[in-house]
C-alpha cells in the first residue's frame, strides 16, 4: 500500500534554486507521495498520465527479411526484428495494410507519409522537384490537443530530429517534418542535444553567454530545494529521489561530451565530401532517448516525434561502413546489394528504435510500472520498400502498453484484405480520448479502429 503524507505532494511540484544571479529548475519523477492511497492515480485524482511517441525511419525495410512467418503473440523475430529481442513483450507487429491515400498522392515517398495522419497530401505536383504539403495534423499532433494531454504539461509536444541531411529533390511540407500541426504548419524537429536539453530542461546560464548552457549544472542550483523536499519524503520516495539526481548528473555528462554538430572540418579535398563528415547517429540517438525519457518521467511533455532519417534522405550509415545514402541503396536493383547494404540499414535503424524501448523499460514510472509500461509508441516508414516505392504493405510497429490499454504481449497481425493503417491511428487516438470516432479525411480516413491492438 502507498502511504501518503499529511499534505500530499502535488505531481508539478519542482525543486528550485540559484546560484550568481542565476535560476534553475528541475522538474521530479513521479514519487509515491503524488499518488493516491492506492497507487492508481495521482493524489488529485487526475489519472497517471500516458504518453504517445512517433518515431519514423526513410525508406522501408526488406519485407522477406522484416515480416514473421506466424501471427500471434508468440511470431518469431526475424532478421530485421531482432534488435527487439529485449523488449519484444511490449512491440506489436502489423503488416499487409496498404495506404488509402488518393492515386493523385503518388509522387514516390511523399504518399507514404499520410500513414502518420489519414490525411492526403496537398499541391502535389505544385512546386519544384518532387513537391507536396501535408494535408492535416499528424496523429502526435492530434493526441497532443486532446483535452488533458498537452494541455497538462509545460511543453504540448516536442520534435527530436537524429539525421541532418535532407532530400535535396523533395520540397513542401511533406517530407521534412514528422509533425504537423495542420496544412502548411511544418513542425521542424530539434537536432542539437544540446539545445533539446535548453528547450526541455530550463536555460541554466544568461543566452549570451559564449560558454553554453551546460556550463553550470543545474544540480548545484538545486541542491538545498532538494534538501528541504527530502524531510517530506519516504524512504522508497529518498531512493527515487537520489536516483533521479544522479541520472541527471550523468545526463549533463553525456550531453557535454558530444562533439559540436558545427565544428569546422580541414578543407576537403573533393568538392562532394559532407562540411561535417559522418554524423554521430548512435551517440546522438541515445542521448536523445535519454533526453525524451526525462521529459516523459518529468511530465514536461507527454507527446514527442522522432524523425531518425528523412524519407529519401542522404543519410549514410557510415557506422556500418557504407559511403551512400541509405537511399540510394535502397534503389540499387542488385540482390546482393539490397541482401547486406539494405538490410543492414533496416537493422541499424531498428537497433537505434530498440536501445529507446529499451530506455523506457529500464526506468520506472510508477509503483511496479516503467516508462514502457506507461507509453504508446507507433513507427513506421514512408514505403515498404525503397526499391519500389510501394505503399502497399507498409510496414507498422506499436510498442508499450499505454497505461494497460494497448494489448501485452505484443503481438504480430497481418491484414489479409489492405485493411487501412489508419485504423490503427484511430486505436492509438482512442487511448486518449476514448470518445474519438474518426481520424483523418478523405479516402485514408478510418472510423474503424483496430481491435486486436486494445487490451482485453
């Protein structure tokens, strides 16, 4: 039984301090003494809060290398799910679901972006290169302004960005932004570890200061609040407590080891070599993981967008030893090719989606729950497979459980007739607001969710 002191201690409450004219706060985890008698929902009465994630990774997978054999919750992982192996209780599998997006939206991987919204994209065809907009808000987006979610926290939603390199034939909206708040309202994901820690976390040093935000830890400010919170908490809530602390120092350790994104390189000796060369994908993919983990633990927002790699991007996976874009890889018509450097790839992005679930699993959120327990993630791609550009059978996978509403363990379900992968957003929406009847517009439009996703 979770005992609650005298005067309960409200889930916002913030430990804060100074330090030279400078101010500093730092959000808490959620403690025993936030919660009501029984551990079920916070002392106010308001229900534990559940997050949504979207993640995205560029041009699809291998589908003979990416689908199981079986269905079921007992589906083997195949070669590209393999990196799930830790957490695979909490990922669902959905394949054999084809876009409804209007044969007009076909203009290779813009269309398969709708898979994020149910919405058709706009002014196809209306701009330079390979143009679109997105048509409507994206399902974070449209989770996020669901009454009692982004409303309840400091931040409504946040966009974290891994690979910097974009397409340079694609433009409009479509294809540079996971997040959409609406038509022709881009929302353009963060980078910069650094700067997410900034946004998510408070300044700690006055912006004109040349040394950077990570100089003065934000520790040092707090420590006599912390103090003072301490004579207030339990022994279980001190643990917690101390834990949160010291993750937090790590976090600043982490975050200041990174190598600046803008360092100047010698001058190249090739007109074509990349300004930053290889980007650090793996080092800024977990620090981000670490970063959302916090925000989501902290409450200072509950709904946040990945965009790992852009759909037709030149993202080069120079970790693998690859000296190509992703992409073209995935064009290359050559078996061995798409057999090591395209599957390769497919890998090297889900270990990136795995080491996050594996994050969330790892920190706990509640009495006898972890962060994955208390989340909703949904990723997918803009294809099924580079090579063809095809929207049919793209690729889906849903992990966590969302506070108990989403089926555990996970399980793998493929759609026989194309079934409408936006009934699968409808499922995720309904999380969240139960009384939704509808996502999307148009053809992709779903008023049917998915049922073998909702816990029974």
């Amino acid at each position: 039984m979770v005992l609650i002191p005298s005067k309960p201690l409200h889930r916002r409450t913030l430990l804060r301090g100074a330090l030279g004219g400078v101010g500093a706060t730092l959000a808490l985890p959620l403690l025993d003494a936030m919660l009501d008698g029984h551990g079920e929902a916070l002392a106010d009465g308001e229900a534990l809060p559940v997050r949504f994630l979207s993640y995205f990774f560029g041009n699809g997978v291998r589908l003979d290398q990416f689908v199981p054999p079986i269905e079921g919750p007992t589906y083997p992982l195949t070669a590209e799910l393999m990196p799930f192996g830790a957490v695979k209780d909490y990922v669902s599998v959905l394949t054999g679901f084809n876009s409804h997006c209007a044969p007009s939206n076909k203009i290779t991987h813009h269309e398969g972006m709708v898979i994020f919204s149910g919405f058709n994209n706009k002014d196809v065809g209306e701009g330079q290169g390979f143009y679109s907009n997105a048509g409507g808000p994206t399902i974070d987006q449209v989770i996020a302004n669901t009454p009692g979610v982004g409303d309840k926290t400091i931040i409504k939603s946040f966009q974290l960005g891994i690979s910097k390199r974009p397409s340079e034939v694609d433009f409009g909206t479509t294809m540079h932004a996971m997040s959409h708040a609406g038509y022709l309202m881009p929302l353009a994901p963060t980078y910069d570890p650094q700067k997410v820690w900034t946004q998510l976390f408070d300044s700690f040093t006055p912006p004109e200061d040349p040394s950077g935000p990570l100089r003065l830890g934000v520790l040092q400010l707090v420590r006599d609040s912390a103090k003072r919170l301490d004579k207030r908490l339990g022994a279980a809530d001190r643990a917690r407590l101390e834990a949160h602390l010291q993750g937090v120092a790590e976090l600043e350790k982490k975050v200041a080891a990174l190598p600046p994104l803008c360092e100047k390189p010698m001058k190249p000796t090739e007109a074509n070599v990349d300004v930053g060369g290889n980007e650090p994908l793996v080092s800024v993919s977990q620090v981000m993981a670490e970063l959302l983990k916090y925000a989501f633990r902290c409450d200072i927002t509950r709904v946040a967008s990945i965009l790992f790699t852009e759909g037709a991007g030149n993202t080069i996976f120079a970790d693998l030893g690859h000296d190509t874009a992703h992409h073209w890889y995935t064009h290359d018509e050559d078996a061995g090719m798409q057999n090591k450097q395209v599957h390769d790839g497919v890998v090297f992005a889900m270990e990136r989606l795995a080491y996050l679930l594996e994050t969330f699993k790892n920190e706990a959120d509640g009495p006898g729950a972890n962060l994955l327990d208390n989340t909703a993630v949904f990723c997918s791609s803009d294809c099924s497979e580079g090579i063809s550009h095809s929207v049919d059978d793209q690729p889906m996978i849903v992990a966590g459980r969302a506070g108990g509403k989403l089926t555990h363990p996970g399980l793998h379900y493929r759609s026989k007739t194309g079934e409408n992968p936006t009934d699968v957003l409808l499922t995720l929406r309904q999380v969240f607001d139960p009384a939704a009847t509808a996502v999307g517009a148009e053809e992709p439009m779903s008023t049917t969710p998915f049922a073998p996703l909702k816990a029974t």
